[in-house]
C-alpha cells in the first residue's frame, strides 16, 4: 500500500499524533516568547536628562546627567540605551530575525537531508543554550550576540516543528495542525505578557522565559522521525516500524503493514538538473510559486511583526498591549478553518481577502486625527487579526503548493524572504518620527500588493498532496499560467 492508505489504517489523527502534536505546540508557545523577547527587555522608560554644558556631549557624560523617572529594568536602564545608543534596541531585535533568516536557509535543506527529528532536537538545545546566554550577558555586545544565536536556532526548529506537524498526521488534517500551531504561537506572546508582567527585572524574565525551553525539549527527546519523509527518501523499512509504533500506540494492531517502494530520485527531464533550493529555480512550476511566495511572506511578516513590535509604543499598559496583540490573532485561526475548507474560498482566495483586508484597515488609520488614539488602536488590533490569518493560510497553503521532496526547502526559502520582513519591521514603528502615517502607510501597501500576487497561485483545496516533482506536471497541481510555463519549457 502507498504511504496515505497505510496512515489511514494506522490513524490519521489518533491518540498518538494528538499527544506528539500537542508537545510541538508547546514549543512553538516557547519560540514566541524568544521572539518577543526584546519587546518587553527593551523597553525605554521615561526619563529626562539634565542640563550642562553642550560642549560635554559624550556618552559617560551624558549618562551621568540621565535619570530614569519610571521604574522598569531592562537593557535600556542597564547599558544606557538612549538618545545616540538608542538603535541598539532595534538592531538587537533585527539580528534575532537576520538569525531566523540564516536558520530558514540552513536548516531546511539540512532537514530534508538528514531527517527532521536531529535537526529539530539539536536546534531546541542550542537555542536553550543561547537563551540563557542573553539573560545572563555581560553587555550589550554578548547580550546581540546571543539574540542572534538564539534566532539562528529558533528559525531552524520553527520550520522544521511545523513541517513535522503537518507529516505526523494525514493530509486531511494539514490546515488543522497548521492553525493549531499558529494559535500556539499566538497564546504564547499573550502569556509572555503576563509573564512580563509578574516578572519585570529583564534578566529574570529572560531567565523565566528561557526555561520553559527544557522542559519542552526533554518531551520532545522520545518523538520519532518523520515518518513520510522516511518514505519519500526511500527508507521504507524504518517507516514501517514508525507507523507501526503510532498504531500500537493508537490501540491498534497492524503487524503486516507493508509499504510499496518509492524511488527517491525518477530519471526525468526536470529531476536530473538539480535537487532542493536548486530545483526552486531551475523548475518552472516551482519558480514562479516561490517567487509569489516569497513576496507574500515578506509582506505577512513586515506588517504582523511590525504591528507587534509597535504594541510597546501605544498608550496605556506595554504588557497589556502584548497581551492584546497576542490575544487578538485567536479568533483569526477559526475563521481560516471555516475559510479555507469552502470549495468557494479555499486556500487561495481566503489569504489573499485577508491580506488585503490587514492592508484596508492599516490605509483606514491614515484618515484618524491623532487624537483618537483608540480607535487607531482598534484599526490597528483589526489588521493585526487579518494579517495573522493571512499568515496561518500562507503555512498551509506553501507546505501544500510544495511536493514533499523538497517541502522544507520551498518552506525554508519562504520563510527567509519572511526573516527580511522581520529585520525591517522593528524600525518601521520608528518611522513615525517623519510623519505619523509612515508606518501603516508601509503596512497598507504590502498587504494590499501581497493580496493580488497571492491570486496568481493555484487552488489547492481537495487536490492530492504532490510527492515528486513529476506530479507537478499534472494539470491537477497547477493553473493555467504554470502549465503555460510548463509547456513552454518542455517546447526548449
């Protein structure tokens, strides 16, 4: 039998998957904590500085005529993080995203070489390593350092935690786990808020936060490898006895499952003239995908953690804003389940409404007097729900636009052009400075763009998962400008 029949009599969702994705969600609910981290760690106090000399301009100086009038600890109050020094906030911010990037583009490809399970568990423990390294840094060099290091690990295990998932369980299943494991990341900036509250001191925070991280990696340590990557790499033996072990586990007894044989590389016109990243750009049907992808993540990613990184500057509570902008992505998640399982939306035109929605809402806020600071909030909570959406519809949507071959990569790929978006966010709040409209200007205009290019991908509500790249020959995979594509190639 092929791999979805033998999954249907093992369980495409039983007991067993149901407990080993409940311990991922529990990482991702840990991985927004590290990506929130300088939210909460860096924010500024209010503070006023006394009047001297201005010939007496330098930083010893000016630290000792500063004085903090509110009373929070964090890296600002600690290494005096203000007027000249004060970028250092927002570049420690952008360097754990530069760390995401490097992490999409290494750890993808090396998880689809070598397995998900060793690369997911070395990430997890080296990204505990590192974490406590920022809460226990001894300047703001090691304290950058170690934000980047543990962005490094975060982007490699994030990836590679949802692809596994989505692969534990049938394909049925896919948009489920996928929206379960964004309302994980969702709660976790929300309980990071409260945390932030209970627990103020940054580095005891940090510490707090960071620990969390071994409880979730000595859970994860007796997870078993993907079985439909074994699979799909020829491994057909330990796949067996992986889904062996999930059907006694899941009650039930299956001892002549037996898998077809899959070759892991068909002699082919489009197999043979590279493997991963390679075939993102030499295929066809493939490029163009992920250059719409591409553009798409990005736009998800400047506007989501863009919105988010701009919760601390709003007026009222700083750990209550997380906690909102965390809370608000919630009823997002059962929306896109409604959505997207509707042969009149799918995947496709509900992220692509979504985006363009986030967009309306940000462009709305432009026509608010500053005074109604409220209801630019709302406006602002409002494309925060739909871009969240939209971004929980484009996980989905990629790991099924991509065969499984080379799922990660295709993911890993997205997802750094999604690290850019992110390194560009924590200072587009800041653009606030030239004009108070600048920031959802930016925010209007990629989800807007984003919203269009989305519509050029294909449909793929009720359609078979592609497993080689073959299949993507298939008029099934594909729209009519990819088999235009396509034929064009073939016609070379």
């Amino acid at each position: 039998m092929d791999f979805e029949e033998a999954l249907k009599v093992v369980g495409e969702f039983g007991p067993y998957q149901k407990r080993a994705v409940a311990i991922l969600l529990l990482t991702q609910v840990y991985m927004a904590s590290q990506s929130m981290l300088i939210v909460l760690v860096g924010s500024t106090p209010q503070y006023r500085v006394e009047q001297q000399d201005e010939t007496s301009s330098s930083q010893p100086e000016l630290i000792q005529r500063i004085t903090f009038t509110e009373d929070i600890d964090s890296i600002v109050t600690e290494w005096f993080l203000i007027k000249q020094q004060a970028y250092k906030v927002s570049l420690a911010g952008s360097l754990f995203f530069v760390g995401l990037l490097v992490g999409n583009i290494f750890f993808g490809p090396l998880s689809d070489k070598i397995g998900r399970r060793p690369v997911y568990l070395s990430g997890l423990f080296f990204e505990v390593i590192f974490g406590y390294l920022t809460a226990f840094a001894p300047s703001y060099e090691v304290f950058a350092v170690s934000r980047l290091l543990v962005g490094l690990m975060n982007g490699g295990i994030g990836l590679v935690c949802f692809v596994l998932t989505q692969e534990y369980v049938g394909k049925s299943y896919w948009a489920m786990t996928g929206t379960l494991a964004s309302m994980s990341f969702a709660i976790g900036i929300a309980l990071f808020g409260a945390l932030g509250y209970f627990i103020q001191p940054w580095r005891s925070l940090a510490t707090a936060a960071n620990s969390f991280g071994v409880l979730f990696f000595m859970l994860t340590l007796p997870l078993p490898e993907s079985p439909r990557w074994l699979y799909c790499q020829g491994q057909t033996q330990q796949a067996e006895e992986v889904l062996r072990y999930m059907a006694q586990q899941n009650g039930k007894a299956v001892p002549n499952l037996m898998l077809q044989r899959v070759a892991t590389t068909t002699p082919g016109k489009h197999d043979n003239r590279g493997t991963g990243i390679m075939q993102l750009v030499i295929h066809p049907v493939l490029r163009m995908r992920t250059i719409v992808l591409m553009y798409v993540w990005y736009a998800c990613s400047l506007v989501y953690y863009g919105l988010t990184m701009g919760a601390s500057e709003t007026s009222g509570s700083r750990y209550m804003n997380v906690a909102m902008y965390g809370l608000v992505e919630l009823p997002a998640y059962p929306l896109c389940i409604y959505f997207i399982n509707k042969h009149w939306a799918g995947r496709r035109k509900s992220m692509a409404s979504f985006l363009c929605l986030a967009g309306s809402a940000c462009l709305c806020t432009m026509f608010i007097p500053e005074s109604a600071a409220l209801s630019v909030t709302m406006l602002a909570l409002l494309g925060k729900l739909m871009v969240s959406a939209a971004f929980n519809i484009a996980y989905v949507y990629t790991s099924e636009l991509y065969p499984t071959v080379i799922r990660n990569a295709g993911l890993g790929v997205c997802s750094m052009s999604c690290r850019v978006g992110g390194i560009l966010a924590p200072f587009v709040p800041s653009m606030r400075a030239f004009h108070t409209s600048m920031p959802f200007t930016v925010f209007c205009l990629s989800g807007l763009s984003a919203g269009c290019l989305g519509l050029l991908l294909p449909e793929t509500l009720n359609t078979p998962a592609a497993e080689t790249l073959e299949e993507l020959s298939n008029p099934t995979y594909s729209r009519v400008l990819e088999s235009k594509a396509l034929l064009c190639e073939d016609e070379k």
